[in-house]
C-alpha cells in the first residue's frame, strides 16, 4: 500500500479535521489509480489517516477513516451512512420537509459523496473517478440503511467521456417531475435531468426566512431565479407580486410548474426571460421599485454578451439593485462560491453599497442549515455565504 506524506501545515489541518488533500499538501506528486486507499503521513512521518485518492477541483484525495489499514468497505459505508441518518431524524420526521441532504460529503466523513432525499428518492452526486470506483458498495449500501428508498439516480459532477450527467442507478427510470415539499412549501423536482433537480436544499433556513419574516405584503425582486424556489417562497408566505428574472429559456416553463403546483396565479408572478444586470437597467428606467430583492448567482456565467464572476462583480450587483429597494427594504446577497473569502463577500457588499449612493447596513447571517455539517479548517465545504441588506433611506 502506497503511504503519501504532507507537509506541515496540511499536517496541522489534517490533523485538526479537515478531510480534503490537496495538491500543494504533498511533499512530493503521488501517482495512483483513482480511488485507490493509500496511508497518508504527517511532516513527522507520524500517520495521519486512510484516504482515497480522487481530484475534484484542487483536491487529489479524502481522507475517510483514522484507522491504519481501514478498507472503504460496505461495513464502514453503512456505519458513515447511519451515523448521519440518526443525525437527520428531525427532518425525516418531519412532514412539512420532505427534500433534504442526507449525507454530506466530508462533514458526514466521506468527501467526494452527496446524498440528498427527494421524498422516497435518493440522488447522489459523485465528484470524482475516485469515489465512482465504490458506486456498487455505496448503492448496496444505501439500500441496506434506507430501505423505505424507491430508487436512486446518480449525478456524475465531473468530465468523463464515457458517464452520462444523471444516471438512474436503481428504481424507476421513467420518474421524470416528483414534488417535495420544504416547510410546508411544495416544490416540483426532476430527478433525471443534467446536473440539477430545480432546488438546492442549502438554502431551505434562507427561504424560511423570507416566506415568514420579509414576503408578507412585501413586492418581490428574484434575480438569478433558476426554477423560481425564492418566489415560491416568497408568494406562499404572502408576498403581493414576484418578478423572477433568469437568463435561461427554460425558467419559465420550470416556474410555471411551480405556480401550479401551489395553486398560485401567474399574473401576480412574472417571469423575465432576460440578464440580471439589463433587468435592473430597465428597472431604473421605468422607475421600478421593491421589498425584498433576492440575489444568489452562480459563481460563474458566460454569455454571448459578456461573462460574470461572482468575486468580480458582485459590488456591481449591489450598487444597481439598491436603488431599486425602498426605504427599510431587504436584499438578500448570497453566493455558494467556496474560494469566495467570508470576509471578502461582507467587504464587496460594502464597496457595493458605498458606489450606490444609498444608505444600508449588513444585517443577519446564513450559513449551511444543519443537514450540511462541516468538519473544521475545510473553507471549501463551508461554501455557503447569505447576508441581508437593510436599506435605511438616501445618503
């Protein structure tokens, strides 16, 4: 068995619970098959752990047990797999929430794996050749410790030749639309199509927020909307009107799926087909004002125009939309970019708000809800960044 060795600052932060081996964590390049077991040691030559090699991203392997020799066998899957279904009873528990994360990569101790419940249905997310090497263990695995699942479909999150996006790995292939619901909201989801489902479960307590806290009587401004989960919200906890704006054709045809689902009358919710950026120009122009304005972009987006980048331009953001709010409104700023800094996300708000001209404050906080636990010193899984800005009137 191949023992690899780091150097000493990742021994510190190995050693401290993070999970993630990263390139520039080694002494020297580690050549290996992916998923391979390997021991890995610290700068003392001390051992540190059982990882598997796998690159995702900056990584090339995760360490998933402290005990010399530990195969990542069907026996240790179910004891991780069962440790964090008894972390998650409340949820599963719960009728008013039935989508949430059940299995959260290296705070659950396996990086590289995600699990996510769509009310019966499992999907799971491989991140690298490495951990796609245990798929028939870990399916085997999920079958033993949720029998009461109906199937499984497999998101294949990075570039292979031979692996389609989504797979179905057990179940019902011909599942296409199944709708959840998450605090009593009722959500509808694709299982089998590409990469995403038409929610991302991490923003549930962000939603709940909003839903019983700023919607009600509120005019709502959702931008990056995708299939439309804060509108919903939004509308459901009693907002007057929702404007949804997405650059992607197909975000009217995913929100009015969602309106129908909950009963809810299209004219009070609008869908603009169109950039973010020219939607808050027009805004301007027509003298447009809001409540509550939601921005959560992607980290990064080309168009045919020009491209965005969310450590870039997020001040931009900020100085367009906070015209557009009225006096004692909310905006919602938050980003899933993990190499965006807590800290360099709280000051671009700032530089935003400075360049708007208007006069607002950094108010609450949102991390990652507690089905996304976090083992320490790892800044790459503790990904998630939300905070709401209050605009208290004209500087």
């Amino acid at each position: 068995m191949k023992t690899i060795h780091v150097k000493p600052l990742a021994t510190r932060a190995l050693r401290g619970g993070r999970q993630l081996i990263m390139a520039d964590d080694l002494t020297q390049p580690i050549r290996g098959e992916p998923g391979e077991s390997v021991r890995v040691n610290g700068n003392d030559n001390q051992f540190i752990g059982m990882a598997y090699l796998g690159e995702q991203h900056k990584g090339v392997g995760w360490l998933y047990s402290e005990v010399a020799d530990q195969p990542l066998d069907e026996a240790l899957l179910i004891e991780k797999l069962e440790t964090a279904k008894a972390k998650r009873q409340a949820l599963m528990n719960d009728p008013q929430t039935t989508g949430y994360r059940l299995f959260n990569g290296d705070g659950d101790g396996l990086g590289g794996l995600l699990l996510d419940w769509y009310d019966g249905y499992i999907v799971s997310q491989w991140y690298s050749e490495g951990i796609v090497r245990y798929r028939k263990a870990i399916v085997q695995t999920v079958q033993h410790v949720f029998p009461e699942c109906r199937g499984m479909v497999a998101k294949n999150r990075f570039q292979s030749d031979n692996m389609s996006a989504s797979e179905w790995l057990y179940g019902e292939p011909s599942l296409a639309d199944w709708p959840i619901k998450e605090n009593g909201v009722s959500y509808m989801t694709h299982l089998d199509e590409g990469w995403m489902t038409g929610i991302f479960f991490d923003q549930r307590d962000v939603r709940g927020y909003l839903m019983t806290q700023l919607a009600p009587g509120k005019r709502v401004l959702n931008t990056f909307s995708y299939a439309g989960a804060f509108s919903i919200a939004a509308a459901m906890g009693g907002a007057t009107e929702t404007i949804s704006v997405d650059i992607a054709q197909r975000t009217r045809e995913l929100f009015d799926e969602q309106l129908a689902l909950n009963h809810l009358s299209p004219e009070a919710h609008r869908v603009y087909t169109m950039d973010t950026f020219d939607y808050l120009d027009y805004a301007a122009r027509h003298e447009e004002t809001f409540d509550v304005i939601i921005m959560d972009p992607p980290s990064f987006a080309r168009t045919k125009k020009n491209y965005f980048k969310v450590s870039e331009h997020y001040p931009k953001l900020i100085e367009k939309a906070l015209p557009l709010l009225s006096h004692g409104g909310h905006l919602i700023a938050s980003t899933n970019a993990a190499n965006f800094k807590r800290a360099d996300f709280r000051q671009a708000l700032e530089r935003g708000i400075q360049a708007s001209d208007c006069r607002a404050t950094l108010g609450d906080e949102f991390r990652l809800p507690f089905d996304f636990p976090v083992p320490p010193h790892s800044p790459e899984s503790d990904y998630l960044k939300v905070t709401v800005i209050e605009k208290k009137g004209e500087s």
